[in-house]
C-alpha cells in the first residue's frame, strides 16, 4: 500500500466515526426531547414529593480535620512545585 492509500483510508474511517457520533448525539438529543414531552404531565406529581425548603445552615467553624487537610494541601502544592 502507498502512502497516499493509507492516508485516504484514515481520512475514510474519520469520516464514517465522526459520522457515527453525530448520529449517536442527534438520536440521544430526540430521545431527550421525547422523555421530556412523556414525562411533563407527570411534573406536578414530582413537585408534591419535593422536601419543603429550609434555611441554609451557617457554615462550621473550621475544625482540627480541615486545617490538617489543607496544610497537607499545602505540601503537596510545594512539592509538586519542586519538580
């Protein structure tokens, strides 16, 4: 085989794989669609099981565990900058 058959063959099998992943994408994109259109009647019934909103909690002090973490993040930051 000649270099220029090789090289027309790649460009073939490029073209038929890039061609497959469109498909695959535009089938996954109708099959999203189609899910959305079947199961939006079913909406209201989803919103009822959803918890009640709470106030957001105020965040931790910071404990011993995150200081710990974050002076071994610290570390790795150094040595990773060493080399």
């Amino acid at each position: 085989m000649s270099s220029t058959e090789l090289v027309l063959g790649g460009i073939k099998l490029m073209v038929f794989g890039m061609g497959m992943v469109f498909v695959f994408l535009c089938i996954v994109i109708l099959m999203v669609n189609l899910m959305r259109k079947v199961l939006t009647p079913f909406a209201s019934a989803f919103e009822a099981l959803k918890a009640p909103a709470t106030p957001a909690a105020k965040p931790a002090a910071k404990s011993g565990a995150d200081a710990d973490l974050a002076a071994a993040a610290a570390v790795a930051v150094a040595m990773a900058r060493r080399y």
